[in-house]
C-alpha cells in the first residue's frame, strides 16, 4: 500500500463513519446512520430551534414528522407520496426542487434513501445520548464551570462574548450583567468573533466527530443569520473580513482554510495546502488574503480571489519551529502577523515577502519574544499595536505575558539594516545580534500567572484590560497598565446536580 493512500486512510474512515453512503444489502435504511447526515448537511442549516424556516424544525426528530406551517405532515410513515419533505426535495422536469432553497438539489441516490426509509415505516434509531437537548426556549444547565475556548469583546467595548455550552454568552458590564444567550447546534463553541462594523458575530464550532458549523448572529435581534454545517468534524478559528462580509476558518477533517459570504453561506474561499488541522485565521489589511496557521507548524498566505496558496511565511526549515500553531493575530495597522503554538514562542512574521526564499532562511521573521512554559493558547495584538498579549497553558497551570511590540524604534547600531536580509546573506556576527535583540530584547512588561490553563486572552477596545479565560471556567479582567488581576468573575450560574 503506497504511502498515501496510508496516510488517507484515516480522513476516509472518519468519512465513511459520519455519512454512511447506504445500508448493506438486505438491511433497512437507518434514519442515524444514512438519512440524518444528508439533512444535517442539506436543510439543518435553516430548518433547526434558532432559524426554523417556514415553521420546520428537521434537528428533532418529532418536529421532523410533523413538518411545517403550510405543507402538512413532512413524513407520513410507509407512504413516502403522501409525505411533503419528498415532495420538497424532489427535482421536477426543470431539474429544480423547492428544498434545499438556493441550492443544488440533493442527489438521486439521496432522495432514494430517504423514500425507501419513509416507506420501510420511517423509524428513529437516534441514540438517546445524541439527541438535541438545548433550545432558544431550553438553555443549557451548568452543574460546573464550562471550560472557556474563546471569548471576543465588541469593537465599541459595551460586550464581551464568552464560549459556553452550545451556546455564547453576551454580557455587558465586562462580565457582570448577561445580556443574551446565542444557543444554536455546536455543542462545542471554538471560537467567537465580532464582525468589524458591530453588528454581527460569528462562532465555529460542531458536534465532534459529527459535523462542523459556521453560525453568524445578528447582534441587534440576537437572531441566527446564518448556520452553515461543512464536514464532518469540529471547525476552528472564525476571523472577519475588514469589510464586515466575509467570515474565514479552519478545518480539521480535511485539514483545509474556508471562506463563507455571510449574507448568503456561498463558499467563496477554498485551501487545502496544510498538512493538518488548521485552527486559526486572520485576514490582511485589505482583506485580499488570509493567513492561516495550523498543527503543521505553518503559517500560510492565501489570496481570496484566486483562492491560490501564495507562501509559507514561517520557515520551513527543520527545527525553526517546534510544534504546531494554535493561534494568529495582525497587526492592527500593518500586514504583519503574531502567532504562538506548542513551543510557547510567540513571533511576529511580515505578510509579504523581502528577499527571495532560500533553503535554511527565516526571513520573513521579524521578532521572537521569550519562551513561555507550555503551549501557547491565543496571541493578540493591543489597538494601537504597541503591545502584545500571549497566553498559555501546561499541567493544569498558565500564564497570560504582555509585551512591548514597539520593535522598530531604538534599534542597536549592530543590527539596523538586516532584518530584511536573509539569513543566508548575514555573517555570523550579524544573525548571533539578531537573535540576541529577538529574544533578550523583547522587553517582557508584565506576567501574569494564574492557577489553571489560559486558552483565550483579547485586549479591550481601550487596551487597558485584558479578557483572560480558559480551563477552570473563570473569566478573569486583568488591569494592562498595572498587569495584575482586578476581577475574578463566573459567567455561568451552576445548578446542584440532577436539579436543573
């Protein structure tokens, strides 16, 4: 067996497992294993408890039966004419069909699945530990604190979002007065992010091992614009287009960077050029590309229009990094990228290329800070991009550091001139000054450790405190200037366990 077709072998499997192409012969159809994977993909999207199209509810099974507000029963048990969902989904002589709405219409051997499990007496196999459990109506019920992913503040500074249990949490008052509850279908929320102008905000996430979501929320009637379900696994690291209408992220099962308009879900981006599991994203200064990095220990260039990898902005050298990449941020006025992973260095990379790439180089490098103990968890830059922010996590404990970023002033006499050359082109003289003013140099302002895990840090609008949140469930306020914590807060209220 050639080697990679080995080293596809597990992508196939997680595939094949999530959407079984269709029973074995002489066995039924089974609604868990070959009809929910084609709905969850094609109709949930639009048709579940936060956007229910038309009245039709398709992600519990009851409300599946029942249909909607005007075409009577959806699923009629044995008699798959009398059913109004293979009404809908059903091409006519034009090719088209009324559901999915602005989409292709599913496949042949799809609709055949669905009548033969309609007529073969429509059965629930769902298991019980699968079933939706949560609703706008039925919010979920802490017994304790969840662990936190992710957590964004507004860009006018009034709310911070926080990522709970299949849902976000609004609050006002930097986490003192909750303000809403964004509850959709990802049990699992990775990342939440506000759109530029203010008005919306996007979270990744999914069901592990099941599906991943795209959510888009509008602010203002903290409504679900949007859900848009791709491939099989959980999805990572939502980021806004400068221009409020594009929202790129990162895939896990194959391993590729997306791009969705968030008006319509169209797809507008597609990458596949990393090696594994990308999990952050962030677009450049004029949104014309997006850079991404993953658990390849790469951070990747791509240019929107084309959709073409353009380069790998870390080295590909060997060893010149040591794990994978977790997290990025830019600049907020330049086209320059922080980024931290699993050798807990944060580094500061240029977007665009100065000298022409040559094996052993890392020239697109432009400052290493000091190692942190661990993983490195979220990196962000303040407003005024003079400091940075890094946080991490190891054995249970953490630590969010903050950094002068102002590099480009009061440079020594020994290294002005060669940052933009290559390694290869400096003598020995100058890259032993380079790395001393990288790592010596960074001017380390504060650091501030904390007793669990840090997995996500983000400076306010003001850039005077710090959100910090991560495995014990706290959300934590930290003062920038004094780099000392002023607010220990719990975002959730917990519920003795069995009294929800």
């Amino acid at each position: 067996m050639n080697r990679l077709l080995i080293a596809l072998l597990p992508l196939l499997t997680t595939f094949a497992d999530a959407a079984d192409s269709g029973p074995k012969a002489g066995e039924p159809v089974s609604y868990w294993k070959h009809v929910r994977p084609i709905l969850q993909a094609a109709c949930h999207g639009c048709h579940q408890p936060a956007k229910a199209k038309g009245g039709f509810v398709m992600t519990d099974f009851a409300a599946l039966l029942k249909g909607g507000e005007d075409d009577g029963a959806a699923v009629v048990s044995g008699n798959p004419a009398e059913s109004s969902l293979l009404k809908n989904i059903t091409p006519g002589s034009d090719g088209k069909a009324e559901m999915p709405k602005k989409a292709d219409p599913l496949k042949a051997g799809e609709i055949e699945l669905i009548s033969r499990w309609i007529a073969e007496g429509a059965k629930n196999d769902t298991p019980a530990n699968a079933v939706q459990r949560f609703t706008p109506e039925r919010h979920p019920v802490y017994v304790q604190p969840p662990v936190i992913n992710s957590l964004a503040w507004s860009p006018d500074g009034s709310l911070l979002a926080v990522a709970g249990f299949h849902e976000v949490l609004l609050y006002k008052g930097g986490g003192t007065v909750l303000a809403g509850r964004l509850i959709g279908l990802s049990e699992r929320v990775t990342t939440v992010r506000f759109s530029p102008d203010g008005k919306l905000l996007a979270a990744t996430g999914g069901l592990p091992g099941r599906m991943g979501e795209v959510q888009v929320w509008e602010l203002a009637s903290q409504k679900l614009r949007l859900s848009v379900p791709v491939t099989f696994d959980t999805v990572y690291g939502a980021s806004w287009s400068p221009d409020s209408k594009l929202v790129a992220f990162g895939c896990a099962s194959d391993k590729s960077l997306r791009a969705i308009d968030t008006e319509t879900g169209t797809q507008v981006l597609f990458m596949a050029s990393h090696d594994d599991w990308v999990l952050d994203t962030t677009f450049s200064t004029k949104g014309d590309h997006v850079m991404s990095v993953a658990r390849d220990m790469t951070a990747k260039l791509t240019e929107l229009a084309t959709q073409r990898f353009v380069d790998n902005l870390t080295s590909i050298t060997p060893g010149a990094l040591k794990g994978g990449l977790t997290c990025i941020d830019r600049h907020p006025q330049r086209d320059e990228i922080l980024v931290g992973g699993a050798d807990g260095v944060p580094q500061i990379y240029r977007m665009v290329r100065l000298v022409q790439r040559r094996i052993g180089d890392n020239s697109n490098l432009i400052r290493k800070f000091p190692a942190m103990e661990g993983r490195l968890w979220s990196v962000h830059y303040s407003p005024d991009g003079k400091r940075v922010l890094a946080a991490s996590s190891l054995d249970g404990k953490g630590a969010v550091n903050i950094y002068n970023a102002e590099f480009d002033t009061g440079l020594p006499d020994e290294i002005k001139g060669i940052f933009g050359k290559s390694s290869t082109d400096r003598n020995a003289q100058q890259n032993a000054a380079v790395e001393k003013y990288q790592t010596d140099g960074a001017n380390l302002l504060h650091r501030i450790a904390v007793p669990t895990g840090i997995y996500t840090a983000q400076f306010s609008p003001d850039g005077k405190t710090i959100a910090a949140a991560g495995q014990d469930g706290l959300l934590r306020l930290i003062n920038v200037e004094e780099g000392r914590i002023v607010k220990e807060l719990l975002p959730v209220t917990l519920s003795p366990a069995g009294n929800p």
